[in-house]
C-alpha cells in the first residue's frame, strides 16, 4: 500500500514528518509519497517558490528512504486539486492500494474539497487524529463513515480503495505559519525542523520582509 500526504510544506517541519513516520511504520506502507502542493486553491498562494520548498523537503528526507517526494503537483499547471493527482497516481500505479492520509480537521472539511465524493473511489482515506477525536455526527461525512469505516486501517491493504480508516499519531502543535514569523521577526525556529532545513532558510534569505 502507498500512502499519500500533501501540503505545501512551506516550510517543511516536524510537525509534519513525526507523523508520516508514524504513519509509514504503522501502516506498514511500501512507501509514503509526501507531494508538495503547487497551486493551493484555498489557501494563499506559498511564501517559498516550489523549487524552494521542494529543496527543503529534499533535505528534511534525506535519512528516510521510505518517505519518498513526488513532484507532480508542482510539474501540473493550475490548482492542485487531490483528486486530479489520485487520478494520475492511479493511471501510473493500476490496481495498488492508496491511502490519502488528511488530519481530523481536514477531514471535517472534506465536502469543502473539489469533487470530494470521487476520493474514496480513487483511494483509501486515513484520517490522523490526536485522543479524544470527535467523528461528524450528522451530513454525509457521518453517512460516509457509516458505509466505509474500517476498524483497522491495516487491513485496507486487501484492496485498492473504497475505506475509511483511524490513526492515532503524535500530532506535534507546530505550525509553518509560526516558524515564518519567527524568521520574520530574527528569533530562531530551531528544534522546530529540521537543521538542514534552517540552513536553507538562512542561506536562501527566506521569509524576511
């Protein structure tokens, strides 16, 4: 099974990695494909370039060969909707099994998505969550857990898409929006990312007015 995680990774920091880890090892993923998002269609657009950002996460994964980067979003032109890239990852990879992994808030959010309904048809989802999560009650996001849950999210490895699955992580309270303002304003962001990626941030001028 391959897993799927997104973001603009702007920049890249623990936060993010601890749980993909995480993620990986558990799940007992063939590999975690972390895609750098091009265009983001709901959000402002990243401070860093995507080259830049891309750089950055080459660093921050240079120890961990099963957490692999995949470009495509940044090589497509216009908004990086998932659906568009689960499309393309299902055209190169056939019948594998994907497993998009979203944290709990994205997940509350998911109607909010392009074309959301298609997801589950394209792949598995994996939602991370930290203790004492709260599920939707009510709407189609409840209706959609009540005909796709799984209680093992391992065990979705049998087929190529169609489940929904729960994982506790440890979900780190740092943001990329914080580490840039700490550049912004001359104090450090260290033990918040990882050290080569501060090299970067330093040697490149990023995130300084």
């Amino acid at each position: 099974m391959i897993g799927v995680l997104g973001g603009t990774f702007d920049p890249v920091h623990f936060g993010h990695l601890r749980p993909a880890l995480e993620l990986y090892e558990m799940l007992g993923l063939d590999q975690l494909r972390m895609i750098p998002c091009g265009i983001p269609p709901h959000r402002d657009l990243p401070r860093a370039s995507g080259a830049q950002r891309l750089a950055m996460l080459q660093l921050a994964l240079t120890d961990e060969p099963g957490l692999v980067i995949d470009q495509r979003e940044l090589q497509r032109p216009g908004p990086s909707y998932m659906v568009d890239t689960l499309i393309s990852l299902r055209e190169e990879l056939g019948g594998v099994p994907l497993a998009l992994i979203i944290g709990m808030d994205a997940f509350h959010g998911l109607e909010r998505w392009h074309r959301w309904r298609e997801l589950v048809d394209l792949c598995h989802l994996i939602v991370a969550h930290r203790p004492g999560w709260l599920a939707p009650a009510e709407g189609e996001l409840a209706a959609l857990l009540a005909a796709r849950q799984v209680g093992d999210a391992a065990a979705l490895r049998g087929r190529p898409a169609g489940g929904v699955g729960f994982c506790a992580v440890t979900q780190l309270d740092i943001s990329a929006s914080r580490i840039r303002e700490l550049v912004r304003v001359g104090q450090s962001p260290r033990f918040l990312l990882p050290d080569p990626v501060l090299d970067y941030i330093t040697t490149a001028g990023l995130y300084r007015d």
